[in-house]
C-alpha cells in the first residue's frame, strides 16, 4: 500500500478543529518500502519515524540529502552499540529509556549537539515494556539535563492496550508540565485523537497512513 494521503488530511483536520498548539505527525514508515515513502514526500510529508537503525540508513540516506527539511524520528528501542550509527541518521530520538544508553550518547559530543531527545516513560508500569518509571522521571530527566546535558525536549509514553490511554497521557502532561518539558509524544494511529485532546505536540502513526506493516 502507498501512503494514504486522505488518512492524513483527516488527521490534518482533527487537528485544527481540536488543538490550539501546534501538533506533528510523525508517519511512522518501519518496514514499509521506500516507495511508499517516497509516495508520503510528493504530498510534502517531511517527518517519518523509524525503529531499526539499518532499515532507516537504506531508506533515508539518499533521502535527507535531497530534501533538507526531512526530520527523522527513531521511534523504536535503540542498542547502545548502534548509538553512533543512529547519529548519523536520526534527528530526534524518542526512545531514551535507560543510563546506560544515555552515557553511551555522551561519547560522540560532535555528533549530539543538534539532536533532541525524548524520555520513553513507562506510563503504565508494565513489566513487557521499555522506559522510566512514572515515579523515576524528575529524576532521571534531571539527570540527563543537569549531569550529562542532554538536550531534553520531550516525553514519550505507550499506554496499555486494553485500557483507556486519556489518564495515562494525562499523567505524562503532567510530569512534562512539572519538569517544564515542552513536547509530548502520545498517540498512534489507533489512539492519536484521544493524544490530541490531551494536548499532545507529536503523534506517532504507521498504520493509518501506510496500511499494515509486512
């Protein structure tokens, strides 16, 4: 399937009719073609997001060296050993979940001084998934800023699937608010109006925009 241009100005227009901030779209295009990515480019579609390092350097490589304004998102775990390849693709990484990888970012300061960074929080406390405990973040966000001076910009949680995500984005708002974050990253294609409402700056969504993934 090509990108899904209808999907998008739906979305395009959920927005405008339900925020008062500006929100990205993030077009989430892991383990799609390049020729759907492509497809999403010729309707000006310039923010994609990515989870493997590889996958995102095949397809974007040539990519951001012909559109300047392409921003690219890594939106999947991230291996410490892959963090200086991740640097040479990515702009925004949205999975910060853990000290170690955090450390490891500090090795290239040449390479992270552009680049922003969002903490993954697990919001729902679930045992199967990544990030920082609810009650860890001041913490840890205090951290990353104060002792290793990364360039903190945002929060990015997954809430549980079978559970209603509106308290769970309302209490990622509220530890952003309390650490005077400014960007929150909540809702994919099957929650991101509830993420909207919530007030969300980023949405992540694949499978609205490209179809299901192979």
């Amino acid at each position: 399937m090509s990108f899904n241009y209808k999907s998008y100005t739906e979305i395009v227009n959920f927005i405008d009719k339900n925020n008062t901030i500006p929100v990205k779209i993030v077009a989430v295009s892991k383990n799609h073609p390049l020729s759907s990515v492509e497809n999403a480019l010729s309707f000006g579609v310039r923010i994609f997001g990515e989870n493997r390092v590889q996958e995102a350097i095949n397809k974007f490589k040539p990519l951001k060296e012909k559109f300047i304004d392409l921003e690219l998102h890594l939106t999947g775990p991230l291996q410490s050993n892959k963090v200086k390849l991740a640097l040479s693709i990515f702009d925004v990484f949205q999975t910060l979940d853990r000290e170690k990888l955090a450390r490891e970012f500090l090795k290239f300061p040449d390479l992270i001084h552009k680049k922003q960074f969002f903490i993954q929080v697990n919001i729902g406390t679930e045992s199967n998934k990544s990030g920082i405990l609810p009650e860890e973040a001041t913490d840890f966000i205090n951290y990353c800023r104060n002792d290793l001076k990364l360039n903190i910009s945002g929060l990015m949680c997954i809430p549980p699937q079978q559970e209603d995500p509106k308290p769970y984005f309302l209490l990622l708002k509220r530890l952003a608010q309390q650490n005077s974050i400014a960007c929150l990253s909540m809702g994919m294609s099957a929650d991101y109006k509830i993420g909207i409402l919530c007030g969300t700056t980023h949405i992540r969504v694949g499978t609205c925009l490209f179809g299901e993934r192979k």
